[in-house]
C-alpha cells in the first residue's frame, strides 16, 4: 500500500457498498456473524443497522460514510498492521478511518473475542 495522495484520494471515493459485501463474506467464511460485524461497525460509526443499510442503498463514499458517522473516541486504541502499514502511523484521518475499520473487521474475522476488539478492558 502506498501512502500517496492518490491512494488517499482513491479511498475517499470508493463506495461502502463496494466494499461491505467483502467484510460480510470474509468473517462468515470464518464463522462469524453479520451481526457481530453490524456490533463492530456500530461500535466504531455509530450506526445502528437501518442507518448502516442507508449508507449502503445511497452508494455513498467512504468519505461521506465516515463523515456521518460518529467515530467511537477509543477508536485511536487501534493498532497493527494493514497492508503493511501501521494504522496509528498513518496521516490522512479517512484513510486512517478506514484502515481502523478494515483491521477491526481482520480482527474479528481472525477470532479475536469481542471485548478485545471493542477495546474494552
């Protein structure tokens, strides 16, 4: 992964609902639940299930998703690594949103046990 400015800008307009349907398929192919993963997205956006479902049906980017969405203020206990770049090293606060969110979705579909991904003590 690079950290360009077109790399950040690339994220900024892809679609959640390009996206969502590879976090649904990547932790059920590992057990998981959509439910869990609505818990993890709810926790981190703030969006129950009818708002999550909105941002899917209006195709909105990932920069209108997450500028709606009211980022969980635990959300910088996040670390680790995505595509080789450590998430609390990056910049550009989207794409660090984004990321936050891909590693939960790692997290959970690795058998992490919720309370560890919810950064609860």
């Amino acid at each position: 992964m690079s950290k360009t400015k077109e790399h950040d800008e690339r994220i900024a307009k892809m679609t959640f609902a390009s996206v969502y349907p590879h976090y649904v398929a990547k932790v059920e192919k590992k057990g998981r639940s959509i439910e869990e993963l609505h818990h993890v997205l709810a926790w981190l956006t703030g969006y129950n299930n009818k708002s999550l479902q909105k941002q899917i049906d209006d195709q909105v980017t990932f920069e209108e998703f997450f500028k709606q969405a009211e980022v969980n203020p635990n959300a910088a206990l996040i670390t680790g690594v995505i595509c080789g770049i450590r998430v609390e090293d990056l910049t550009n606060p989207l794409t660090q949103q984004v990321r936050y969110l891909d590693k939960l979705v790692d997290e959970l579909a690795k058998g992490r046990k919720m309370n560890k991904i919810l950064r609860e003590a």
